[in-house]
C-alpha cells in the first residue's frame, strides 16, 4: 500500500485577478513518475512553483512528501530536488563548486564524496573541475540532474527537463529519470508539452489546460481509453474537447 | 548559520572569480597612489615656490608645510572613497544581488532548507570579507608609501589613525554595498538596479550638501567638510539635513583621523556614517526580492 507523495486539494493560485492555476485536486501515490501535460501558459510551472513552495498557493491546499506547502516549506523543500526550465548555474564556477554550493545549502557536510556519487550515477564524471559556462546545453541538465538529487529527495520537480536538448541528449535524460525511479524509489512530478515524453517515461499524467486540470489517471488506462498508435494524443485533445465543451 | 557561512564562502568564491573585484583592488591601489602623489607634488611645488620667495626675501614667514602632518598626504583619498569607492560598493551589491536571476539558479537557491535571509545575509558578510581585504591592502599600500614620502615609518599613533580611516572607509563601503544588495532586490532591471543607487548616492552627496549650505558643487569634491550656515534658511535647512549628509560625516571624521582640520563632532559624525550603514544592511535584509522565477513564500 503507496503513500501520497504529492496531493493537492481545490489548489488555486492567482496573479492578481487572473488565475494561473484552478481548483487543482490531485493524489500522486509514491514511486510514480507523473507527467503534468498543458499547452504553453497552462499553468504548468505555476503548479511546480506552488509546489517546490516558489510561490504561496491563493487557495485550497498542497502537501508534498506528507508537509503542508503553506506550513512547513522548509521541511518541504528538505525534501524535495527541483531541476527549473533553462538553469544556467554560476558560470565561473566549476561543476564540483556549483554543485557543493546546493549540497551545503541542503544540510549536507563535506558534500565531495556525494558529489561525486551523483556525478557518477547522471554519467558525467570527470568534468567536476571543469567551468560549467563552457558546457552544453546536455551537460548543464546533467549538473541540473545532479544537484536536484544531492540530498537523496523524496520527491523530485523536473519542468521541461528535456526542453532545448538534441535527440540523443533527450533520450539520455529520459533513461536518467526512469533509472532514478527504478533504483532509488523517488517520486517524480513532471512538467511536459511533449506527449511522446509522458508515453516513454511516466506511469501516470493529468492534462491542464488554462490552469484546470481536464484529466488525470494512469498512463495505461490512459492510452487504453484509446486503443491506438496514437492514443496519448487522441486522449490529449479529447480532453481539451470536452473542457471546451 | 550555516546556510550563512556557506552563501558568504560562495559569494567570496565567485566574486574571486569575477572580474569586477580585481578592477576594484586596481581602481583603489591607484587611488591611494593618486592621492599620495598628489599629496607629495603639492609638497614639492609650494616649497620650491617659498625657497624662491624666501631667497628674493619677499617673505619671513614660515613654509606652509613644514609643520604639516605626515598624514597630510592621505587627505585626497577620503574624496576617491566617496567618488569612486561608494558607487563601485554599490555597484558589487548590484551584481551579488542580480547573479542569482542572470545564471536562473534563484529557483534553486529558494528552494533549499534554509531561509533566504540566511543567505542574503552571507552574501552581505561575503562582500564585507571583499572590501575588509580591499580596505586592508589600501591601508597598508597608505602606511607604505606616505612613509616613503616623508623618509620614515609612521608613529604608531600615525598608524593607528590610518588603521581608523580603513575601519570608517570599510563602514561607509558596506553601507553603499547593501544599498546596491537592496536596489538589486527590488530591481530586477540590471540598468535601474545600478542607476537607483548612483541616484541616491548623488542625493547624499550633492543635494543634501547644496540644502544646508548653499556651497558650490565643486566645492563638495573638497576633502574638507564645509562649515554648516548658523543663520537664515540655510540655518534651519543645515539643522535638518545634517543626519541625512553622509558624506559630508564621512568628511568630518576622516579629517579628525587624519590630522586635518574640522567642524562638529567627529564621534557624531562617525556614529552616523555607522548609523547609515545599519539602516542599508537591515535594509537589505528585510527587502521584498521582485518576483522572476518565483519568490519564496516563507
């Protein structure tokens, strides 16, 4: 019997009069990789940043690895990895530096043998004296990946993890995160507009579309709704057909 | 107090790597040489003038500079400070502020266990280690070359006193330093984040100066503090702006350090320049951060 890793109820956050995210009810059990897809502006990254306690929810109620965002963010963010869209990290500083700088913030002490450890398990070992400002797009997700897993998370946020990367850096990652899963238990909350990423990597999605959640359930009873090549998508747009309607 | 330590030991990490720090060290090294060698030329040219005046016996009186203070030298430097030290602190502000949005690691740094204030006020700590070795290596760049100028150390008293000066500089240096923390803080505009300072930096320099004693801009790049006006609305306007004329404190007990002459109290005045940096230290610290990639909520 799974626990609830992430669960929200009635969540809404505005930005002023507008609301980016509605009524947002939501149980992400332990150990699932949960993809949250919506178009561009859907209320996505509004949802991460509610939930990784970025910004404060205007209703209803969140809690990730069992503590309340509003009430306890510090045990929150202890226990949560967070990779954002289009980090870039300290520049001048070398991926061990950067990568030490998160580690000490998280509590952790004389953090070089972790660091390595994590290092290691992204595949990316050997570059730690190098300067990240000369890396790739691919290598700066990896020292992403890295940092959000430093202090073993419960829970880890990925929005857009695989946003601006090549092909061979987008199924690299995407192995990363499903052997994340697999070897170490960890939740995983997932922002995506690709529906071909949610199909190879998640065991559950919900769709958003204009900050309201049209649909949430598992990726097999998903795709079974809709028995064919490409199920995810019919069952994608039908859910934004029927929000319409 | 670890989160603390850790931003603070970050902040020193990649300022070293930065490099405004080493244009800092340069611009102050040369300002101390400036001054002193402006010090010395002004030396040399008003006693060759008296040597000639005195050998046409146009005069008996004494040469101006014979009784000066070693110390004299070090005079132009309280003005490098205020010109160019202030708005450079600020300007390190500014940027320890703003490198979090540039390299989007905010998101990151928020969402760690530790408050915000904890690292705010490491990095602050931080860019006090930057300008106490900044402000050590001036002092004794100072110590040295004033002593080669008059041909001998300087009394221990002497010394003491240029150690003072260091201590005051370094005081007002933090007070700009976490206004540039603070305008970085609520602007997110690199551009408005430099220009908010350098625009209050002219106020406390130059306005409020002019309000209380109707002096000549110029006259305010005089390392001398100017003599408030006892009478009339100027009087009045001096009684109330005098808290507020940082700079013109920061004159006031620099030339009590250094051996200059003065107006006022100069433990008042340096109370104040102190006064003025706690209020932009806690400033700093208490200051709502603008929203980019969220703010923390805590």
């Amino acid at each position: 019997m799974t626990t609830t890793a992430i669960g929200t109820h009635l969540l809404t956050h505005r930005y002023g009069s507008h609301a980016a995210l509605s009524d947002l009810t939501l149980d992400i059990r332990e150990g699932e990789i949960f993809g949250l897809l919506g178009h561009n502006g859907a209320g996505k990254t509004t949802t991460v940043s509610v939930l990784t306690t970025l910004l404060r929810p205007s209703e209803g109620t969140a809690t990730v690895a069992g503590y309340d965002v509003k009430r306890e963010p510090r045990k929150v963010r202890a226990a949560i990895g967070y990779l954002p869209e289009n980090v870039t990290f300290y520049n001048d500083l070398t991926t061990a530096e950067n990568l030490s700088f998160f580690a000490e913030l998280s509590g952790l002490r004389k953090p070089g043998a972790r660091i390595s450890e994590v290092l290691e398990f992204v595949g990316f070992t050997g570059h730690d004296r190098e300067r990240v400002g000369t890396f790739s797009k691919g290598m700066r997700q990896r020292v992403g990946l890295a940092q959000a897993l430093l202090h073993r998370p419960e829970v880890l946020f990925l929005d857009e993890p695989t946003s601006g990367l090549d092909p061979e850096g987008v199924r690299a990652l995407r192995e990363l995160i499903v052997r994340i899963n697999d070897e170490w238990g960890t939740t995983i909350f997932m922002n995506t507009h690709l529906l071909s990423e949610v199909t190879k990597t998640c065991t559950s999605i919900g769709i958003l579309r204009s900050g309201r959640l049209v649909h949430h359930g598992s990726l097999a009873d998903t795709v079974g709704a809709f028995p064919t090549d490409d199920a995810l998508e019919r069952a994608y747009f039908a859910s934004a057909e029927s929000d319409a309607a | 107090m670890s989160g603390v330590l850790t931003a603070a030991r970050h902040e020193l990490l990649t300022s070293a790597r930065a490099k405004s720090p080493y244009m800092l060290v340069a611009a102050f090294l040369g300002m101390v040489a400036a001054s002193t060698f402006i010090g010395w030329r002004t030396t040399v040219t008003v006693s060759a003038i008296y040597d000639r005046v005195v050998a046409d016996g146009l005069t008996t009186q004494p040469n101006p500079f014979t009784d000066v203070s070693a110390l004299y030298y070090v005079r132009n430097t309280v003005i490098y400070v205020l010109l160019i030290g202030s708005l450079m602190a600020a300007a390190l502000g500014v940027q320890s502020a703003l490198r979090d949005r540039k390299a989007s690691t905010a998101a990151l740094v928020l969402t760690r266990p530790v408050s915000e204030r904890a690292v705010r006020a490491g990095r602050l700590l931080g860019i006090g280690a930057i300008l106490a070795i900044l402000v050590v290596v001036t002092s004794v760049v100072t110590w040295v070359s004033v002593g080669a100028i008059v041909g001998h150390a300087l009394t221990a008293t002497q010394t003491l006193e240029v150690a003072s000066f260091g201590a005051l500089t370094w005081v007002l240096l933090m007070g700009f330093a976490a206004v540039g923390v603070a305008s970085g803080m609520v602007f997110p505009r690199e551009r408005t984040a430099l220009l908010a300072p350098v625009v209050l930096w002219a106020v406390i320099a130059f306005v409020i100066p002019q309000l209380g004693t109707a002096a000549r801009p110029v006259s305010l790049l005089n390392p001398v503090p100017l003599p408030a006006q006892g009478s009339g609305a100027f009087g009045w306007l001096s009684q109330i702006m005098a808290p507020f004329s940082i700079t013109e404190h920061f004159k006031t007990a620099s030339a009590a350090l250094l051996e200059s002459p003065y107006t006022g109290s100069a433990v008042a005045s340096a109370a104040v320049v102190a006064l003025f940096t706690l209020i932009a230290l806690a400033a700093a610290l208490v200051v709502r951060a603008a929203r980019i990639e969220g703010g923390s909520h805590e």
